[in-house]
C-alpha cells in the first residue's frame, strides 16, 4: 500500500453574521476576503476547510423579529436564506454555512458550556449596568460618546439590574498575556495587538455569560440553571467548534483555526474572550486572529443602524461580482479602514481590469487567431513572474500586495507584446512569441481565480485550456485550442 503524505490543512473563518437585517457591502468584504485566502490554499493542494453563517440568537434579533410582526424561527430563517444566497451570487466557495439555531449547535454550545462550568470557572451571581442592545454587550461609563455606545448612536442604552452566571475571565488574565507573548502574531495586524494588550493589562473582569429567560427568550438554555439562556457570545464563539465537530467528529482533524478573519470591533471576543474560553475547556488555540479595517460611506460607518449601507449583490449586477471583488480588495490594504466610492471603483476597471488584463487577453487572442504556423518556442517570459513573493504575500494576507505582484506579471506581458511587435514577425519567430504570450495568459488564468474566478474561467475558456494548481503556473507546452471571445471587460465611462 502506497502511503502519500498528509495534505497540510487549512481551516478559515468568517464572523457569523447578526440576522436582524440584510447582508451589506461590509460582511460581502469579510466573506469575500475569506473566499481569496481559501481560494489561494486550494490552489496550493491543500485540504482546506471554509466557514461561514449566521449568528440568529438574543435579545437583537428577538426584538428585530418583533418589529418585523414575525414569528422569530420564520423571521431568521428568512435573513439566513438571504445571507447564503448573496454569498452564493458574489462567488463564495464556504465548505460549511452554520446557523446558530441548529441542532448540532445546541449540542456544541451545551457541552462547551457544561465542561466550563465543571472546571469551576462558572458562578452565580448579579450584574447592574448599562446595556447595548447593537453590541449586545454591557458598557461602561468610560466607553460612551454623549451617553450613548459610539458604535450604535441611535440605540438608546438600557440600565439592567439582574441575576446572572459569570464566566471566571479574570483568572485568565496573566495566561493571555504570556500566550500573546509567546505568539506575538496571534492578533493581527500589530497595531490591534498593542491596543489589546494593553486593556488586558489593565485588568479583565469577570464576563456575565446568561441572561434570565423572562427577559430574552430567543437563546440556548443554559444548562445549570433552566431559568437563564446563555448570553449570545458565549455561545456564537463556539460555532467555531461545533462546524468541526468538537469534540471528537471526523472534522475536528480541521482545528486549530488557522486564521478567524473578523471586523476590528470584535477583536475583543475573538483573541480575550474566545481564547480564555478554550483555555478553560482545555482546547488549542487559533493560530491567528485577524482583525480587519471598516469600510464607510462618506465617512460614516456603514451599519444597518444607521440606514447608509451599500448592497453588494445589488452592485454587483451593475457591474459584475468579480469586479466588486476585485476593487474591494485592491483599494485597501487588509487591517486598513476605506471609504467606498463609485469613482474610485471606475478608475480600477478602466485602468487595470480594462486596460492591463482585458486588453492584454483581446490582443494576444486576436494575433493567434491570425497566425497559420506552429505555436511553439523558449520559455522567456516566465523569468517575470515571481511566485514565491506572491505566496509570501498571501501568507501574510497582504492580498493588496498580492495583487499587485501579479499585476505586475500582467503588466511585464503586455510590455513583451510592445517591444516584440508580433505583427512585424513570421515563422518561428512568431510561433515563439505568440507561445510565451499564451503561456502567459494560461498562467495568469491560475493566479487571478482566487480573486476574480469568473475571468479566470473566460480566459480558460477562450484559451481553451483548464485551469490548474498552483503547480502549473510553469510554462510548458502550449496545448489550448483557442476560442476568441467577448472583451472581458468592458470600459465604464
Ligand atoms: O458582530 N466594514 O455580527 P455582525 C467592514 N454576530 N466590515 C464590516 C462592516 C463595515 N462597515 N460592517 C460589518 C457580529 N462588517 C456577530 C459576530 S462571531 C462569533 C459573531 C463585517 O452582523 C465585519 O466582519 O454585526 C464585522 O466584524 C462583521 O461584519 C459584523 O457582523
């Protein structure tokens, strides 16, 4: 028997996203980022394992679902219809689309929850304070702006006074500190990792992780005590764990997580809150925490409370999904804030999708489709491409960076195009360049699928060839039967 090597895996997250409203340009932005980073370590062979979905419990979506004059199950499970069917429309290729409110869930959340409290690191006991119903968090005095949560201006604050288990965060703090510096990459980008650091110094208190059932209604019994529900992040944490399987299924070969891509808001829950829960069940740790920036529009924060969100499904109708993705990625490096703009968006499809890439494809295709001879030669061209420094890129989720390298590939091609002036040559000397160019293209095709996976099927298309790993990005002999198509892309004016 033949033992061939173990596939190293890779396993990516998405927040779960809130099902009190629609998905906006903002989750498409976590999501698509995601699909990227996945989409590259397919290519690399790996076994990679992709999740994504909806975070459907508390008091917010209890409310919303009221509003909405909805039965809650019917109300989420008609937002999570409408999450799932965007990400499908924009290209998103999640191995696992979890719902809180499913079974296998429940299951998790209860068991976590029970082998926390057996460690002795749950008491009773009872909280007063100031609540937030957008964060779905307690707020001190010190955090708000004018009275209210910075994050969610229109929300009034509630004053509670309740009966509550704790969740012993507190006695975690010194094994944070020294995990983080033994880990100095765990959160990401650099700049959160001070921040965060530093407020665990500070000081953590002890985190209320139930709610009395009198009042939210809409969450997973808390096991010790059927009068309470368990607070929505305690339990949505663990989605994480109960998509592979935790404890012992088949999928639990996916954990650690390799990379938790979330929103910089929530950096908070994902590398104290997350991690002192795993300390206390005994789990690994992620690998990474990455922390990413926040698009606005005019300045403001896009967010449903404020009612100026951008729809990506919407746009990408007018335009097309892989340019949608393209510019979200492109615009602004990941861990950055953004301001979205149509003209900025205009600009990128003109110049690189129009100008570099459609163009440098029409050429090349139109000079083949003339040529009688044999499309055979040298390798020249490959000398330009650097794989390696767009892998180092990708590992470290510079995508921006990414991207331009392979632009700059897209741009050397073109330069080729120039200064061999394939329209004065003949014979072998046109069979030569014409076989670098498609080269090229076939290889450009692979590099571009993470990222706009729609080209990269017209190019094979028209190129007639299949797309392949990450390993076939070496030039060798050109063997596509061509198809000229359409222009890939068309220039906006
Ligand atoms: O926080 N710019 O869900 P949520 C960039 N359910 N990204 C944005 C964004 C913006 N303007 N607005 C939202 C929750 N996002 C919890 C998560 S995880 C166990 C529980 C993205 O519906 C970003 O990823 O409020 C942010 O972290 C996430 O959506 C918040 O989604």
């Amino acid at each position: 028997m033949i033992i061939l090597p173990k596939k190293k895996k890779f396993y990516i997250t998405t927040p779960i996203y809130y099902v009190n409203s629609q998905p906006h340009l903002g989750h498409a932005y976590t999501t698509i980022v995601a699909d990227m980073i996945v989409r590259w370590h397919r290519l690399k062979g790996e076994d990679v394992f992709f999740l994504t979905g909806t975070d459907e419990h508390g008091e917010k979506i209890q409310k919303a679902a009221e509003q909405a004059g909805k039965p809650t199950g019917q109300f989420v499970g008609e937002i999570s219809e409408k999450f799932k069917a965007a990400w499908k429309s924009l290209n998103i290729s999640f191995d696992d689309f979890i719902r809180t409110t499913e079974k296998r869930h429940e299951k998790v959340v209860m068991e976590f929850t029970k082998t926390v409290y057996d460690k002795g690191d749950i008491y009773k006991g009872s909280y007063e304070g100031l609540y937030c119903y957008g964060c779905e968090n307690f707020k001190t005095t010190t955090e708000l702006v004018n009275g209210r949560c910075p994050d969610h201006p229109t929300i009034a604050l509630e004053q509670i006074s309740e009966g509550t288990y704790f969740f012993r965060l507190s006695k975690y703090q010194k094994k944070l500190l020294q995990f983080f510096e033994k880990n100095p990459e765990f959160i990401s980008p650099v700049n959160r990792r001070e921040e965060i650091i530093n407020r665990v110094k500070d000081g953590l208190k002890d985190l209320s992780i139930t709610r009395p059932k009198d009042r939210v209604k809409w969450g997973i019994e808390f096991p010790a005590d059927k009068g309470q529900v368990i607070y929505v992040w305690f339990e949505a944490l663990t989605n994480y764990l109960t998509a592979v399987e935790w404890p012992k299924g088949k999928k639990f070969k996916y954990w650690p997580a390799d990379v938790h891509l979330v929103g910089k808001e929530i950096v908070w829950f994902h590398s104290v809150i997350w991690p002192a829960m795993l300390f206390s069940a005994g789990i690994e740790q992620p690998k990474k925490i990455f922390s990413h920036g926040w698009w606005t529009v005019n300045g403001q924060k896009m967010s449903k409370t404020l009612g100026n969100v951008v729809d990506p499904v919407e746009f990408s109708k007018k335009y097309s999904v892989d340019i949608v993705r393209y510019f979200l990625v492109r615009e602004i490096p990941l861990g950055d804030d953004g301001d979205f703009s149509e003209k900025a968006l205009i600009n990128r499809i003109n110049g690189e999708l129009v100008a570099d890439l459609g163009n440098l494809v029409y050429r090349v295709l139109s000079l083949v489709e003339k040529f009688k001879g044999r499309i055979e030669g040298n390798p020249q061209l490959d000398k330009k491409l650097n794989l390696g420094k767009i892998d180092g890129y990708m590992e470290k989720l510079e995508l921006h960076n990414a991207l331009a390298e392979i632009w700059e590939f897209i741009r050397a091609t073109n330069k080729y195009v120039n200064e061999n002036e394939p329209w004065k040559l003949q014979g072998k000397d046109l069979g030569n360049v014409l076989y670098n160019l498609l080269e090229s293209c076939r290889v450009i095709s692979i590099l571009i699928s993470p990222f706009l996976p729609e080209t990269s099927e017209k190019i094979n298309k028209q190129l007639g060839t299949k797309t392949g790993a990450l390993n076939k990005c070496k030039f060798t002999k050109f063997s596509g039967k061509i198809k000229k198509g359409e222009y890939l892309f068309r220039k906006v004016e």
